[in-house]
C-alpha cells in the first residue's frame, strides 16, 4: 500500500510531501516506511516495523490523519483502502 501527500505549493517555496509504504517483510512482520521533505530534495526516511498487517494499517491511519492535521493533502493512494 502507499500513500502520498504534498502541502499546497507558496510562492517562495516548493511544496513538501509525506508519502507512507506498507510492506511485509522476510521474517512475517510488517513495515511502515514514512518518508518526507521538500520536493525536489532529498527526504528523510524512518522506518518501523509491526507483527502484524492491522498493527500497520493502524499506525498508517494515525500518521496519515496527524499529517492531514498539518495541512497536507492525499495527492495519490494504492492499495488497501483506509478508513477515513
């Protein structure tokens, strides 16, 4: 699953994006990989990982709705549906 989002573009500025990644990992856990910054730079990555998909899922909304909070905007989304 992946979620991206980007901040309105300003004038003296390029816009700033948080994109979420859900992945399984080798061991049958969970990954969610956050990454974010400034648009045309190099972001920031963190990565946290879960024993379970719902756990995940879980953890995606929250970041999801904390950044929706923030100003961003769900530009693109694939993959499992969330919950609003």
């Amino acid at each position: 699953m992946r979620v991206y989002m980007q901040t309105p573009a300003a004038e003296d500025h390029a816009p700033r994006y948080y994109q979420l990644l859900v992945q399984e990992d080798l061991l049958e856990g969970w990954t969610l990989i956050r990454e974010w910054g400034q648009q045309g730079s190099p972001g920031r990555v963190k990565r946290d990982h879960f024993a379970s998909l719902e756990a995940t899922l879980q953890a995606c909304i929250k970041v999801r709705d904390t950044q929706i909070d923030k100003g961003y905007q769900v530009v693109f989304s694939k993959g499992q549906e969330l919950m609003p």
